[in-house]
C-alpha cells in the first residue's frame, strides 16, 4: 500500500511529515504502556515487601505485648507476696493492746492517701482506728503503690519495644527481653 492512496493528494513531503508523526505516536504510546507496566510492577513489589514489612512489625509487638504482660505479672506476684507476709507480721511487731489512733489522724491518712485537703468536720465524724489496721492498710497502699510503678515500668517497657519494633531496631528496651528480672 502506497502512501498515496491512504493520503490521496498530500504531497510527499507532508505525507512523511505525516507518517513520521504517526510513527512518533505509535512509539510514544507503546512507550508509554512498558513504563506502566513497569511502573505497576515496582509499586507491586514495594507493596509486597511493605505487607511483609507490615506483618513483621505486627508480630514484634505483639512479642513485646506479651513480654510486658509476662514481667508485669512476675513483679506484681514479687509485690504481693512480701506485702501479704508483711501483714501476717503485723501482730508481732504491733501488739493488739497498742492505743488505737485518734480519728483526726485517720481522716488526715486517709485525705493525704486521696490527695485532697481534710474536710473541716471530717475528724468529728471518724471514728479511732486500731493500730494493726492502720498498720495493715498502710502495707496495702505501699505495696499498691509498688504494683503502679511495675505496671508503668512495664508499660514504659512495653512502649520502647514497640517503637523498636516499628523502627526496625531488635533490640529491646531492658533486661526483659531475655525473660524478665
């Protein structure tokens, strides 16, 4: 087929002027669709390697969830145990014939524990406490006071891990890695 007869009465000049934009076309676009293509192909394996990046980083955390809910219940029981030991002593080193303190000063422990002012008629309303329970409810409120502060630790632990995690980084926040303290 000559290009005569597709352009009827276009002069050769043009006619190649012509042909040679249809040849530029052509390239243009077969070069287009391989860019595409290949385009497509490397979004397909960074989306590939994100997933499993994705999945790695989900399985360290859910490790780092598990160490800190293993060491928190390992120093919780290093708490409670000393604190129940420590109130079955209580008899012997406060006798049960101790002078039970004023109501004043209960209202004042139990306020400063809450962290408020006392209220005026607090003490007139109070009645006196005996020594071993006073002495009993101050080793609970320390050894929940200690059980805050492993919890924050391993929530501290906890959140160090999983920022690793997300970094890329293996290494843990603190000893509890290796299977706690």
């Amino acid at each position: 087929m000559s290009p005569g007869l597709i352009f009827g009465s276009l002069n050769s000049t043009a006619s190649a002027a012509l042909i040679a934009l249809l040849l530029i076309v052509a390239a243009g676009t077969w070069g287009w669709h391989k860019g595409a293509e290949s385009v497509r192909a490397e979004w397909e394996t960074e989306r590939r390697e994100l997933a499993i990046k994705a999945a790695e980083v989900k399985a360290a955390q859910a490790e780092a969830g598990t160490r800190a809910v293993t060491r928190y219940v390992d120093r919780v029981r290093t708490v409670r145990e000393p604190a129940e030991t420590l109130i079955k002593e209580i008899p012997v080193h406060v006798p049960s014939d101790t002078c039970a303190l004023p109501a004043g000063f209960r209202v004042l422990h139990d306020t400063a524990a809450r962290g408020f002012h006392p209220p005026a008629a607090g003490a007139a309303d109070a009645t006196p406490v005996a020594a071993q329970d006073l002495a009993s409810t101050i080793a609970l409120n320390y050894a929940d006071c200690q059980q805050n502060a492993e919890q924050l630790s391993a929530l501290q632990s906890w959140a160090a891990d999983v920022s690793n995690a997300e970094s890329g980084s293996s290494s843990c926040a603190d000893s509890s890695c290796g299977g706690g303290e």
